[in-house]
C-alpha cells in the first residue's frame, strides 16, 4: 500500500510539473514580448520583470551584463508605489532613443536620489498590464525561453539555467 501511495505521489508529482511548463508555457505565448525592452543578441532568450530601485535587480543586472553577447533579454519595467522614484526612472528607460544605456545608468544607481525630469511614458503601464497579467509580485522574476523554467528573486542559478555559467 505505501508503494502505490508513493508511486500515486511521483506520478502526481511529474504531471504537476509538466502541467506548469505548458501553464508557462501558455502564458509566454500571450506576452507581447514586441513590447518588451530588448537588449542583448544571444540565442539564449529570458524574459525579466524587473523595478529599477531593487537591489537584486540591479545585482542580476550586473550579472547578465557580461554575457549580453550570449543571452537575449527581453525586459519588463515594473516601478512600485513603495519606490516611488521607480516611476520615473522606468519612464527614463522605457522612452529612451538609447534605452541600454538609460537601463545600465538606472541599474548602476546614477539617478538615486535625483530621478530624472522625464514625462510619463505609456509602454510602462503596458509593462505593467503584462505583469498584472502573469501575476507577477516581486522582482526580479525571470522565465527562461525554451525551458519555460521561472527563477523568482536574484539567483546564482539563472546564470546556470541560461547555461552560461
């Protein structure tokens, strides 16, 4: 009996996982990743929610810069009422002719303190239509193309999963 009931968890277990890829899976499909803030040229793809004033995002930033030549990373803004400079340097980013170079000057902390003086950009409330959509709660969320694996908060292993470390 406690072998069926093992056996009866494991099958449980392995169709709970699949049936949360194709779930992701699902939802990926719907994402207008068109609208997304696109940078890098790599074949590996990763889809990231990320709010300008948090500290993991900056640190998975820092990480994932080197490697743009391997990944391709469409990212999601996603400012917070509780970061209420977030709004801004979203805007920043979002309605930048050069939003790579806005990206890694917001990440790298060069408007702490100081947003900057921009106009409200739409493409951020698409940023976070697309996240309300996914349920998305925090930052950095991350789910990695293909594998359609989700890796929430700043994690050594997104590098793994990506397969470039």
């Amino acid at each position: 009996m406690r072998y069926l009931l093992l056996l009866i968890l494991s099958f449980t277990l392995s169709f709970g996982d699949d049936l949360y890829t194709e779930f992701i899976k699902s939802q990926v499909k719907e994402t207008p990743l068109n609208k997304a803030i696109v940078v890098g040229k790599g074949k590996r793809e990763l889809i990231s929610f990320i709010n300008p004033d948090c500290g993991h995002c900056r640190k998975e930033w820092q990480a994932l810069k080197p490697h743009l030549n391997k990944i391709k990373v469409y990212i999601f803004l996603l400012p917070f009422k509780s970061f209420p400079e977030s709004y801004a340097k979203s805007y920043y980013i979002a309605c930048s002719k050069d939003r790579l170079k806005a990206l890694d000057e917001v990440l790298s902390g060069k408007f702490d303190g100081k947003p900057p003086k921009v106009e409200e950009c739409p493409l951020v409330q698409e940023h976070i239509k697309v996240a309300e959509r996914l349920n998305v709660q925090g930052t950095p969320y991350n789910i990695i193309l293909g594998s359609y694996k989700v890796i929430e908060g700043h994690s050594p292993a997104l590098l793994e999963n990506l397969g470039i470390r």
